[in-house]
C-alpha cells in the first residue's frame, strides 16, 4: 500500500507522527477506514479504538474524543486523549471502571453527573478492550 503522512496529537503532544498505510478511526457515526489519496474529510471522533497500519504491522489505541481531518497532503487525528495499547496501565484502567461503575449506582447524580461518568466508564472499557487485543 501507498504510506501517507499521519499524526496523532493529543494535550501531550505527538503520539504519533510518521508515513502510514491505513488508520481507521470511530467517528461519531461509525468506524472509518483512510488510506493514502483519500478525498478531503473531517469528522467528529467519539471513544474507540484507532488501527494503525505501517510497514504490514498494526498497533491499535484506544481513543476517547477528537476530530480526524483528511487533507491532500496529510491526515491528523487531534484528540483528547489516545493511548497505544501496550502501553496502558490495566490496573489503572480497571480501577477507572470500578469508579465510573460505582458513581453510576449513586440515586443522587445529577443528569451532568451521570454523564460525565457514563463518559468515564466507555473510556475505561474502551482502554481495557485495547490493552487485551
């Protein structure tokens, strides 16, 4: 396949800056895949995993919100967060979940509250889901 350029930026910085021969990414309507010359194309990104391919091998992270923006002469996935999945803390991630979930057993969560821990449990899913594949 043809490499494109490709880069990943989060609040940290670059996660990931090189040629790629795909990414697919979960955009807020469904899973996208980009190769190299793709039409110009930009989309909301909501919590999911991001596939990577370079040199025949993939590596997956686990995203949670963002935008990917395709243009002529590169690609670049702004997110808030994005995570390889070797490299996540699975015990971390597990302790994540255990929180969100026992937020959400609270009565008394405001309709905000409730959202910004449903938000926390996905991106704990999503996090445990990437560091087991």
């Amino acid at each position: 396949m043809t490499p494109f350029n490709l880069q990943i930026i989060t609040p940290d910085g670059f996660l990931f800056d090189d040629r790629a021969e795909s990414v697919i990414v979960r955009t807020t309507v469904g899973d996208k895949g980009i190769l190299a010359r793709h039409e110009p194309y930009s989309a909301a990104l909501g919590i999911g995993k991001v596939k990577v391919t370079t040199n025949g091998k993939s590596r997956f992270a686990a995203l949670s919100a963002g935008i990917i923006t395709v243009g002529s002469d590169k690609t670049v996935i702004l997110a808030q967060s994005c995570e390889w999945g070797d490299e996540i803390d699975k015990k971390r991630a597990e302790i994540a979940r255990n929180t969100a979930k026992e937020r959400l057993s609270d009565p008394t969560l405001s309709a905000n509250e409730h959202a910004v821990a449903e938000f926390k449990l996905k991106r704990a899913l999503n996090r445990l889901e990437t560091v087991n594949r």
